[in-house]
C-alpha cells in the first residue's frame, strides 16, 4: 500500500470542522456513454446488487449496458435543461451544500467547511474528502442524505469513505449519520409540504408515500430499511392527523424479474382509480432531492398510469429539496452529531494563533522544512 502524503501540510495550521454530505449520484450528461459509466459503476456495486459477481458480470456487460444506457439518456434529457447544472439532483445538492455551509458557519462555534460528493459520478467521494483535507478539516462528519438506512445506500456510501481513507496516511476523526428516518425536524418538514399542497390544491382521497425499492431477500437478511420507511409514513401520517385509509406506504424503481418491497407504487396506481380514489396526492419521503425517480418516474410516468386507470386529480409533492425547514433541521442533525468536538480544549488550542505560532516555531527548531 503506498499511501498518500499530505502536500498541503503545514505544521501549526489551522484545523476545522468539516461537513461531508453525500448523495447517490448522477451521469456526467443525458448521452448513452455518459449513462453507460453512470451504470457501470453503480450496477457494479455488490452492496447494491448482492448476486454471484461472476454470475452478474455477463447479465450487466452484455446485456444491461447494450440496452439500458440509451432508454436513461432519454429520460434524463426530458428532465435535464430544467436545472441550472443540468443534473436535477447536481443542482439541487449544490443549493443544500451552500445552505448548510452559510447556516452552520453562523452556528458553529469554530470554522467549517462543507463539501459534496456522489457515490457514483462526480463530483466523487474522494474529491470532496480530499477538498476537505485541504481546508484544514481534521475531524468530519459524514451525512448520507438518505433518511431511511439502506445497507445498498447508507452503507455503500460509508464503504466509498473508507476505501479512500485507506490511501490516506493521516485519517481524520470522523462520525457517520447513519440515518434520520423518525428525526423531529425532518418529520416536520414533510408534514409542512404536505399542509402547504393541501392548502393549494385540497384534500386528497389518499396520500401516498413512495419510497424508492429494494428487492425482497434485503429485508430477509435483516436490512432495517423496510422498517425506517413503515415508521417514517406512520409518523409523518400522525402529524397530518390521517386515518388509515387516508395514507399508505408504497415503493417504487424496482426492475429485474425479483420479488421487490410491496406494494409497488406503479401498480397500485392502476388499482386505486378502481376502488374509487380518483384524487390523490404522493410524497417521496425517501429523496432528500428531487431526481429523475422523482420527476420523471412520480410526476409523469405515474401519473399516466392513474389517469389512464380512470383517475382524475394527481399532484407529486415535490422532495424537501433547499427548502429553510430541510436545511434548518439538517443543520441540527450535524451539530447534534458533533457535540464534543466544540467544546474539545485540545481543539479550541489548535484554533488559537498563537499555539500554533509556537508548534510551527518549535517545529523549525527541529529541522522542519520551512
């Protein structure tokens, strides 16, 4: 192992917080080379697809790849010029990382920097830690932005933090969010979206909350994540004060011939029109942004299966996006996370001028190179 060194380093430097929000990713543009890498490497990930890897690589190299990459293209560019960045996701993180960079700068009691990365795409993970060294971030905080914990999401984003830090010869400290699923600050942000469409738009026969889906055997070897999306919908449903037959859970994204999470979100759009829900309004409480899964998938290609089932009225919520309530809470979630580290005298003294003039000092002395 040949580990990378710290070019930047300065003895007596200053240290900082640093702030790591990740997000599943994005192609670098609506084309079918740019979606045939995008797909490679997230298909390729054994936390998201747990088969025999020698039994996969046929099934993703010869087939998935030859078929799939053009069919995304094209959705992707019906969502893509919408957004400043193109990338819907893309644009919408930047607008959270400078939310959280302004909101915590202002609350946190010494310096922090917040930088950005995708698991899959860019910008990657290692470019964003490595941002984050170079500002001085000894100690970071890693915010996954997926409320419910997935071992294919959560997880996988964790593994991509340590196979870096493994290169890196001088780890920093860190703490891992692993999940938000049931925090106050989030649960009300979602039931203010929810109040605010009512308001607009009326009440709904039903109130569906489509979270994305994960194949069925997840959940059999022990993936919480079915369970997070059950107690999100619970609890965000109680807020609203709904009864049981005014709100359900269901999940959405599946593909492949696998048994996945039921009820599927597309097909109970068939059924619902049927049973007599005509109106119906449906929140992704999963996506901290809105993507193609969520604008695509939710506000067009679902709607068309309700409206042509006989439905009358569809709305899609939008995602929690950079909305103030979403960054407002998610900055406390990170400053619930990093008690400690403020109050640490060892750190206070690393920030303090004049001690680190006396460990720079000192460090000449002994023949540091200056």
């Amino acid at each position: 192992m040949t580990y990378q060194g710290e070019p930047h380093y300065a003895h007596g430097s200053a240290e900082r917080m640093g702030v790591l929000l990740l997000n599943l990713g994005t192609p670098d543009e609506p084309t079918t080379p740019a979606l045939r890498r995008y797909l490679k490497q997230f298909l390729s990930d054994p936390r998201v697809i747990e088969v025999n890897k020698f039994l996969w690589w046929p099934i993703l190299n010869l087939i998935i790849l030859n078929t799939r990459p053009a069919k995304s293209a094209a959705a992707y560019r019906a969502v893509w010029s919408r957004y400043d960045e193109g990338s819907p996701l893309l644009t919408i993180a930047r607008a959270q990382q400078r939310g959280l960079q302004k909101r915590l700068s202002q609350q946190m009691a010494g310096p922090v920097s917040v930088a950005l990365g995708m698991r899959y795409g860019n910008p990657s993970v290692a470019s964003a830690l490595a941002e984050l060294r170079d500002a001085g971030a000894r100690r970071i905080v890693v915010v996954p932005l997926y409320p419910q914990y997935a071992a294919a999401t959560t997880a996988s984003s964790f593994d991509a933090v340590f196979d870096e830090l493994k290169t890196w010869r001088w780890m920093p400290e860190l703490r891992l969010i692993n999940h938000y699923h049931r925090d106050e600050n989030y649960l009300n942000a979602l039931a203010a979206c929810v109040r605010e469409h009512i308001a607009e738009h009326g009440m709904p026969q039903k109130l569906l909350m489509s979270f994305h889906g994960v194949p069925q055997r997840y959940l059999l070897s022990g993936d919480p994540y079915h369970c997070e999306c059950q107690v999100t919908g619970r609890l965000l449903a109680e807020r609203l004060g709904l009864t049981p037959d005014q709100w359900m859970v269901t999940f959405q994204s599946r593909f492949g011939r696998e048994e996945w999470l039921r009820p599927y979100t597309d097909e109970t759009m068939k059924i619902l029109p049927g049973q007599g829900i005509k109106h119906i309004a449906v929140i992704c409480p999963g996506f901290s942004a809105d993507c193609l899964e969520t604008i695509e998938e939710i506000g067009q290609e679902n709607r068309e299966y309700f409206e042509h089932a006989g439905g009358e009225t569809y709305h899609y919520i939008p995602a929690l996006n950079e909305r103030d309530d979403h960054l407002d809470g998610l900055a406390r979630l990170i400053r619930r996370h990093t008690q400690g580290w403020s109050e640490d005298t060892d750190f206070d003294a690393w920030a303090d001028e004049q001690e680190r003039a006396k460990v720079r000092a000192h460090a000449f002395t002994m023949g540091a190179a200056q």
